[in-house]
C-alpha cells in the first residue's frame, strides 16, 4: 500500500560501500517521489535530500549539500555512511537536514539512533513527505526513538517541497508549482505524524 516493496529491503545490518551524493533531482523525479500522497502506490524509491552546516572554531562553515537513492541501500545508511566517511570531525559542529520522500523504517531508525548516540556534535533535523508503514508497530518505535534522541522531526511543507525545488532540483529557473492538495495532505501527515510522537 505505502510501501518501496517488501519492508526494509536494502537493510541487512551492515553499513554500505561509500556512495557519493548524486546531483540535482530531475524536476518529473521529485514530483512523483516526493508528492505527499495518502497512499503513495509506485513509489518504490526512497531519496534523502540534505544540507550539512557546521561550525569550526565558533565560525560557520559553507554548508554541503546532496541527494542520495535508496540504491542499493536505504538512502538514509547511505548518507551515513558517506558523511562518517567524508565529512565527520569530533571538533566540529553539525546541524544536519534531511528532506526525505519516505519516513525512515525501523532500522534505519535504529542506525540513525546509534549513530547520534556515538556523535554528540551532529544535530539532525528530519522532514518527511510521508509516513512508511505509519501502522507498524516497529516503524512507530523508530520513529518515537529519533523523537526522544532529539531528533526535529516534521512533515514536509508547501515551504519545505519549494525549498527542495529551489535547491536540490534542475529546475531550469522554472518556479515550483504545487500538486493539488498539498496543504491538506500536509495537515493529514503532520496528524500521522504527531499522534506516533505523542
């Protein structure tokens, strides 16, 4: 029903090769994979749009910015993954952002949830589109973990989607223009949402 087929395909407990961020989002591509759909059938992509700002010695640092698939991997252990590798210093700061298509499952959930417990210094904020398997029970405790870890957790906007469009998508100055009832899935995501984190 809301699903990217089977649940957590692509998640084996073990953490990736590094991939590397691709670049921006045909303008079709977001549309579909992004659209906040009450039921969301096709969509068996997953993509993590992302802005890392940090501070060195007290000073902000030009952000770096991407997006990753769900290929072969969960983009979310991707990221990781990658920014672990690449990117992580213990004498920085972090504040990251994530505006993903799908809700992270549950283990992905679990390997956000190890991976901020062993990194005080990243701060992670997480916009949703929608909600993967909202009624499973495993998928809601991941969700409720990240909550309690501190994790910002929110659903996507018409403000968020024009963000993403503006900064992650070859829009070819077109402007974004939204889908028919963004606002009210927004609202109907957001209830989802905050009825799980309660």
């Amino acid at each position: 029903m809301a699903g990217l087929g089977q649940a957590c395909e692509g998640c084996c407990g073990q953490m990736p090769e590094i991939s590397y961020p691709m670049g921006r989002l045909d303008p079709k591509t977001f549309s579909f994979e992004f659209k906040n759909l009450p039921y969301a059938y096709g969509r068996k992509s997953s993509y993590l749009c992302f802005q890392v700002e940090r501070e060195q010695h007290s000073s902000p640092v030009p952000s770096d910015w991407g997006v990753f698939k769900n290929q072969p991997y969960h983009a979310e252990l991707c990221f990781l993954n990658w920014f672990r590798a690449e990117k992580l210093s213990p004498y920085e700061h972090y504040d990251v952002t994530w505006f993903l298509s799908w809700s992270p499952c549950s283990t992905c959930a679990e390997e956000i949830a190890i991976f901020l417990s062993n990194h005080k210094n990243v701060r992670l904020n997480i916009f949703v589109s929608r909600i993967y398997y909202f009624w499973k029970p495993a998928f809601r405790q991941g969700l409720q973990e990240l909550d309690h870890l501190g994790v910002q957790l929110d659903a996507m906007s018409f403000d968020e989607f024009k963000y993403c469009w503006e900064n992650f998508v070859d829009n070819q100055g077109m402007p974004f223009r939204c889908w028919k009832k963004v606002h009210q899935n927004y609202k109907s995501v957001l209830r989802k949402l905050n009825e799980i984190l309660r």
